[in-house]
C-alpha cells in the first residue's frame, strides 16, 4: 500500500483517540488501526494493530504477547487477534 497523506479529519481523529485511549471503543480503535496503516505503510498490517492496541490498551497488549495470539510478526493471526481484542476490549480498559 502506498503512503499517502492524511486528511485533517483524519489527524483530527486519531489525535482525539489517543487523547481518551481510555473511553476509546473497539470500532474507533479499529479506524484507529486503519489511519495509521495507511500513514505508515512501513509497518505490516499485523504490526500495525499490535502497535496501536499497546498504546491504547497496553495491559491487553501485554497478555497478548508472544502468545499464539500474537499477530506483530505473523499477519495471518489477525483475525483470531481481533476476535480475543473484541472480546477483552472493555476487560481491560485503563481506569483514568
């Protein structure tokens, strides 16, 4: 996928998500992982989704790694990823 620039709505957005990471639902964080995809093409997509969800949801993030969950250097493991994320999403938000 080819880098392209994000639009001010965009920026906008993922500026706002990070600032309530805590109040962020799992659809926002999904666009979230989207926006920074197509930002950053440097990143696989698998790398992407991992990246973001430990910075908006760092304790999920961190009983995801190295686990046969774990999709930071294994693309195809993104589905089951996303499925356990949908499922843990409100288990493990931050308390502000």
């Amino acid at each position: 996928m080819a880098e392209r620039e994000l639009t001010k709505m965009e920026k906008s957005f993922i500026e706002k998500a990070f600032e309530k990471a805590d109040r962020l639902s799992f659809n926002d964080y999904v666009i979230l992982c989207h926006l920074e995809f197509v930002s950053n093409p440097t990143w696989r997509v698998g790398q992407t989704y991992f990246n973001v969800l430990h910075n908006v949801r760092p304790k999920l993030a961190n009983s995801i790694r190295s686990s046969t969950l774990d999709c930071f250097f294994r693309d195809q493991k993104l589905p089951a990823f996303l499925e356990y994320v949908a499922s843990e999403w409100d288990n493990f938000q931050e308390k502000s």
